[in-house]
C-alpha cells in the first residue's frame, strides 16, 4: 500500500491516461513506435508478422494496465486514513493535478 493518498490518485490518473492513450491507438490503427522492435529483416511477410505482434503486445499491455487501475482502486478503497488525508479527490480535481496526462 502507498503511503499517501494524494500518490494513489496520481497513479489511477496516470494509468487511466495511458488506457485512454492505447485506446485510442487501438480504435484508429495506430501502433506507437514503442511497441514495434527493430526489423532485421525487410520483407512484406516480416513486417505484417511485426505488426501482429505489436497489436498483441498493445493489448497485453492495455489488459495490464487495466488490472494495475482495479489494484489502485482496492488501494483507495482500503486506504486507512482516507478521512483524515491532507488532499481529497475534490481538492485534486480542482487542483487539476489528478488530470494533467489526460
């Protein structure tokens, strides 16, 4: 468990931007250039098998992320001090600071 909530928040802001991000990705046919390695070999089956793979390692890393986003809620959920927290999902919202990556 994190220690302070206000990181908590942080990290749900976070992950929820990247699988908004890979989303997106997803829905336009867009494979961001992390996710494709170096191709030894240039040839059309090669490079449709790289891209095969890159969708898959999208979606592995979306199916991770959302299972990273249900821990960081079970983490809020069971936060110990969480009435007594110096900063609030409201003071965040309005701080803006729980929406600066999305």
């Amino acid at each position: 468990m994190t220690g302070d909530l206000s990181k908590i928040y942080k990290k749900i802001g976070a992950t929820r931007a990247n699988i908004n991000f890979l989303t997106r990705c997803r829905k336009y046919n867009v494979i961001p250039k992390g996710f494709l390695s170096k191709s030894r070999i240039s040839t059309i089956k090669s490079t449709q098998m790289e891209v095969r793979f890159a969708r898959i390692r999208m979606r592995e890393m979306l199916n991770a992320l959302h299972a990273k986003l249900f821990l960081l809620d079970l983490d809020r959920v069971s936060f110990p001090n969480k009435h007594s927290c110096k900063f609030s999902l409201g003071q965040l919202t309005q701080n803006k600071m729980y929406f600066t990556r999305c």
